[in-house]
C-alpha cells in the first residue's frame, strides 16, 4: 500500500504531464526541455498555500516582492539558450531557484546570481537539499555578472533589464548566446543575443513578456 508521500508524488507526476502537453501546444518542442519540466518538482519551488496551483501555467509571489515566473516563460527561455550539457551557464536571478533546477536537469554547470539575501539564501538551501550539486548560487548584482568565473557559454537572465548589461555581454564566449528580457514594464520584449565574434553581437526581438524588473545593487535585509 502506498503512504500518502507517494500519493502526493503520483498527483504531481500528472499534473505534470498535463503542464507538459499544455506547453507543447504553445511552441515548446525541444524535447529535453519538456524532459526537465516534466522531471522538476516545481511544487517545492513555491509557497505551501499554493501548492494546488503548483503546475497551473502561472507566475506566483515568492515574497520579497518578487516571482517565480510562469512556466511557460521558463520553458521559452531555456529553449532560446539551445543548452548542451556540460556547458557553463550564468543566470541572473535566482528566485525561487526553479529556473537553475531546470537547467541543472538538463546538466548545465550553473552558476546563478541573486540580489535578495533572503531568496538567495532559501533556494542555495532548497536547491541543495533536492541534490542539485550542479548549481552554484551566488549573492551579488547580476549587473556585474561573475568576472572570476567568466566566460560563460550562455546567459540568462530572469529580471527585466531596460537595456543591455554591458558586463554580461563582455563575460559571453564567442558563440555564445543570451536570453534577456529588456524594455520598459508595459513594453518588454525576449530577447536572443548571440556573440559572433569579439566585437559583433546580433539580437533577435523573440515576443512580448512580463518580469520583475532588475535592480543593481544588493539588498541584504530580511523584507
Ligand atoms: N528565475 C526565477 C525568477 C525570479 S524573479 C525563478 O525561477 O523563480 C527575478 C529575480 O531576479 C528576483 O529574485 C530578483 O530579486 C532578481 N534580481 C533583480 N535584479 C537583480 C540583479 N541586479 N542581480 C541579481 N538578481 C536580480
């Protein structure tokens, strides 16, 4: 007979699965990305209250005045940095740290900066509890990036920027891309940069989104 933790287990296999169809139908079609939603327990990646709504296709509070994004954001997202496992990946904004267990399944050695202590501290816990020894979080201003650990073969970033970060663009290897949303609050766009070499860079305006916007600096107390 099963205990109630694998009833609980099998309820969100399913819904689960049911997020993956939905996503399909909406352009997500690189297979490992549907792998990695289908394989990441987001219901511990967000408030208890809310743990029915766990797999809805929708952006909840994570306190600090932030979110964590809507799947589908993060399925689009992921899929525009084409990763490859093994690759060295830089995220700003960690969140809840939903988005870096996604990529850490997919086998990105991920490096991802958070501005919160508060956040910055709960997901390192989180995302090492759940056995995710492939994310290393770091709390700094994502505007800086990581010089130490530069150059990345992909950035991404999970916070509105209104125009390119220019430190990011400098720790990006040649071949490299990035995923970025950038604009104003009512006017923000996806973006795909892709380095082609030293000095060239080319941007592909990818579609219409909604992010929490990013702040420079740190903010180190308890909200
Ligand atoms: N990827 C996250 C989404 C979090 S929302 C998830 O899956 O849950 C965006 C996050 O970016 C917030 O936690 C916010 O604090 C953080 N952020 C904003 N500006 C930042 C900056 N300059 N450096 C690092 N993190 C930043």
């Amino acid at each position: 007979m099963k205990n109630d933790i694998n009833e609980d287990y099998d309820i969100y296999v399913a819904r689960r699965k049911q997020l993956v169809a939905e996503l399909k139908e909406m352009k997500i079609t690189n297979p490992e990305v549907l792998n990695a939603i289908e394989n990441t327990p987001r219901h511990l990646f967000i408030d208890q209250s809310l743990l029915a709504f766990a797999y809805e296709n929708k952006a909840y509070q994570i306190g600090c005045g932030q979110t964590i994004s809507q799947p589908y954001t993060v399925a689009l997202q992921t899929q525009l940095l084409e990763p490859r496992a093994g690759e060295k990946v830089l995220e700003i904004g960690t969140g809840s740290g939903y988005q870096s267990a996604i990529l850490a399944e997919m086998g990105m050695n991920l490096f991802s900066v958070e501005r919160q202590y508060t956040l910055y501290s709960i997901a390192k816990t989180r995302l090492n509890d759940l056995g995710y020894n492939n994310v290393h979080c770091y709390f700094s201003d994502g505007f800086t990036g990581l010089p130490e650990i530069a150059p990345f073969d992909k950035i991404i970033v999970t916070a509105g920027s209104a125009s390119l970060p220019q430190a990011l663009m400098h720790q990006l290897k040649i071949g490299g891309i990035m995923v970025i949303p950038m604009g104003q609050q009512q006017n923000m766009y996806i973006y795909k940069i892709k380095r082609i070499s030293m000095a060239d860079f080319r941007s592909e305006k990818i579609e219409n989104c909604a992010f929490v916007p990013m702040i420079s600096g740190v903010e180190s107390q308890p909200l």
